[in-house]
C-alpha cells in the first residue's frame, strides 16, 4: 500500500487514464486499496455467481448482449481484480448489468448503506439542479450543476449513464445519473473522487466543499406540487390521495408508490364513493414520480372507477406521466388510456411500455451485494417505442419547481375550462359545454 500523498498523486496521474480506458471498455488500474488474495478469490466467486444465477432466472438474458461478449466483459474483470478497489468492482459490475439492456436487470446498491453528500439533483433536460439539501446549504437549493471536482457535468452524466441501474430510455437514464451525483461510494468507483474529502461541488454562480455523511439531516426540497389548490383530501397515506378542485368538478387522485392490493380495494371503494356523492365530473390520475411496483394493484383502481357513471368518459380523464414515471406506473398509464380512455399530458415515461419487468432478486454469496433481474415480458403498446409518449407534451422547468407551479396540471385545468362552463347545483357538479 502507498501513503496518502504518494496515492493522492497516482490518482491524479491515472484519472484521466481511467476515463480513456472506461471509453474502451477496459478497467483503469488504481494502486489505493488493492484487494488481498483472499478478497480477490471472494470476487471471483461473486463473479461466476453473477453470471450463474443471471442465466439461471432471467426469462432471456441475452436478448440484447450475445453471451460470449458478457462472459468477455466479466473475465476481463476478474482478470483484473488485483488492482481494482472494491467500489472498482461493484462499480463493473453495474456496468456489466447495463449491458443485458433492460431495467429490471441491475445491480441496484440498495442493500448499501452508502454515505450522501448533503444535496440531492432533479434532472431537467440535460441539466442538474439541486433538489433537496440541507439547512446549512439552502442557498445551492436550485442552482445548476456545472462540475465535480473539477470533472465537467456532461462528462459525469456520460460515465454514470453508463453504469446506473434500471435505465431503459434516454430519460429514465438522466434521472437515474441525478439520484447518483451524491453518492460518494459510486464517485470513486469511476474515479471522479478519492477517498478524500471534502469535495468541491461547483455551479454556476458558485463552489461549494462538502462532505459526506450517512445520515444526512434533508431539510429543503423543490417540488411542483402546490397542495393549496386542493380541496380536503381522502388520504391513504403521503403516497396516495384523492382530492378535488374547480368548485370540485375535478377529482384528483394522486398515486406516486403503490399500495397493497386490499389497500387499494378499500381506498378506491372510498373514492368512487366521493365521486358518486360529490358529482365529480373529470378525473386526473397523477402517476408522476412513481418508481413502480404492482400493477395489478392499479387495474384493481381501475375495475371501481369504471362504475362511476358521472364521470365524462368521453375526453375528462386524464393521466399525469413524467420521466419518473417507471415499470407497473408505466404500464397503468398505458392500460388507463385503454381502459378509462384517458388523455396522457406532461412528459416521457422512464420506461419501455413493452420490455422486461416483474423484477426477481438474489445476493452475492461472499459481498452480499445484491442482484435484479426481470422474470416477464411484457407488451403494452403496439409499438416498440423507447418510451410511453404523452399525448400532450408539458414540460416542466426549473422555475417551475422553484415556485411549485404544476404546469402540466394547469393544462388540463385550462384544457377543461376552456371547453366547459363549470358551476354547482344542491352541491353537484353541472358541466356545460362551451360552443366556439
């Protein structure tokens, strides 16, 4: 082992070398925290476990990558495990996982307990800005990102594009880059940082120097979300609530983690219930920054809100869908628009609507990391789109979220008012169309 500043410069000298030999596909060499002989021999076995167990449970794991080119890829990592870290390591085999194409298949880290630097990013187009952060850096709170330690954004947004797990589009890739900006454990793994800190952070205006911390105490967060333009609000818990708006002719039922399926049966029984006493006449389902989960659980929805008969099922339902809109939220958002013909408005999903899902899990033996992988193959569309495309496209900005202004929300308020006169009569809804 090498002392710190004999490390420190070996790293600078061999950081740029790891970015030429990341474009090539092979593994820079970085001397700091070599691995003893017994360390390597538990990778080496993770490793053959790694392919093992893929081949054994995916439904088809090479339907994107021949599997001479994924065992070249896992031998050229094993053949180089003795000048590899461990964050190296865990860091290839992410890569490796990205190669088999689909975003269900990943090495997800969430068995980690990883340290945080005290920011957290939301990507709007190519850009990254702050979203959440703490007392002490409120300030950075919606500024945009520009380098890590010195390393470009854009640079960094191609290096951890190419490892970030459950990643299916060019959208679902951004938002993933966004969630691991902070994570230091993945940083060194690419070589963007070393083991020392703080780090500088910089952005447009300014620099910070952080540290990270394993518990980091979040006090600020950007969101689009006004809950003042509600009314009172039927709530299941702080992921799934049904509320209304415009003198109440617009029911709101909001959906961003899944609940269980006996959980839905009694929460969608209340909700139609609030629609047939409260003579909603539109509907808008937000399914926006929902990571997934059963999608049965969102059919079951579906199966009471067709019996609410007073609803405008011609062109009054609507669903919400942005680039955190992912795998059983996908699938609802395709299914809703067959179902309950509802009209898609805001952004690309972060999901194929035909692809791997139905997600299966293992762990490593000797590192307990742990592994996914996709069990179906589902088809929801036609089409082999790389995304499930709104039928409105509203984006939303950076101001956006610094003055909490839904604007694909506004649409449809706006798309609604415009085509009909709303007013209430004994406390119901009373829709007239509007002639132009």
């Amino acid at each position: 082992m090498v002392g710190n500043t004999e490390c420190m410069l070996s790293w600078f000298k061999q950081r740029s070398l790891w970015r030429i030999f990341a474009l090539l596909g092979t593994l820079a060499p970085i001397l700091c925290g070599a691995m003893t002989a017994d360390e390597i021999e538990a990778w080496r076995e993770d490793i053959e476990v790694f392919q093992s167990e893929l081949e054994r449970r995916h439904i088809d794991l090479y339907h994107s990558v021949s599997r001479q080119a994924f065992t070249l890829t896992l031998n050229h990592l094993d053949a180089n495990l003795g000048q590899l870290s461990t964050e190296q390591v865990v860091t290839e085999l992410m890569r490796a996982s990205r190669r088999i194409q689909d975003g269900h298949t990943s090495v997800p880290l969430w068995d980690r307990t990883l340290e945080e630097f005290p920011l957290r990013f939301i990507a709007i187009g190519d850009d990254f800005y702050v979203g959440e952060t703490t007392e002490a850096h409120r300030h950075l709170l919606g500024e945009k990102l520009t380098a890590i330690n010195s390393v470009p954004v854009s640079e960094l947004a191609s290096m951890l594009g190419d490892i970030t797990p459950f990643t299916e589009n060019p959208f679902s890739r951004r938002v993933r880059v966004a969630s691991y900006l902070n994570k230091p454990f993945v940083l060194k793994g690419l070589g963007v940082i070393t083991g020392v800190q703080p780090v500088v952070f910089s952005f447009s205006e300014s620099q910070a120097k952080l540290t990270s911390a394993h518990k980091v105490p979040w006090a600020h967060r950007l969101s689009y979300h006004n809950p003042a333009l509600f009314n009172e609000r039927q709530r299941l818990n702080e992921h799934v609530e049904f509320s209304t708006l415009e003198r109440g002719c617009i029911g709101y039922l909001r959906m961003s983690r899944y609940p269980s399926m006996s959980q839905m049966a009694k929460f969608s029984a209340r909700v139609l219930k609030e629609i047939n006493n409260g003579g909603i006449v539109f509907l808008v389902i937000d399914l926006r920054n929902n990571y997934g989960g059963n999608f049965f659980v969102g059919l079951k929805l579906a199966e009471r809100l067709v019996l609410a008969d007073g609803i405008n099922w011609a062109d009054g339902v609507f669903v919400l869908t942005n680039n955190v809109t992912f795998s059983a939220a996908m699938s609802n958002a395709a299914q809703f628009s067959q179902l309950l013909n509802a009209y898609r408005v805001g952004e690309p999903t972060g999901a194929r609507p035909s692809g791997y899902q139905d997600m299966g899990q293992f762990n490593l033996p000797n590192s307990g990391l742990l592994v996914t992988y996709s069990k179906r193959l589902y088809r929801f569309t036609d089409t082999d789109s790389d995304a499930l495309y709104p039928d409105q496209l509203v984006e939303l900005s950076i101001d956006d979220y610094r003055s909490a202004n839904d604007r694909p929300l506004e649409w449809v308020r706006e798309k609604i008012t415009s085509s009909y006169s709303l007013s209430s009569s004994r406390e119901r809804c009373v829709a007239t169309p509007i002639d132009i």
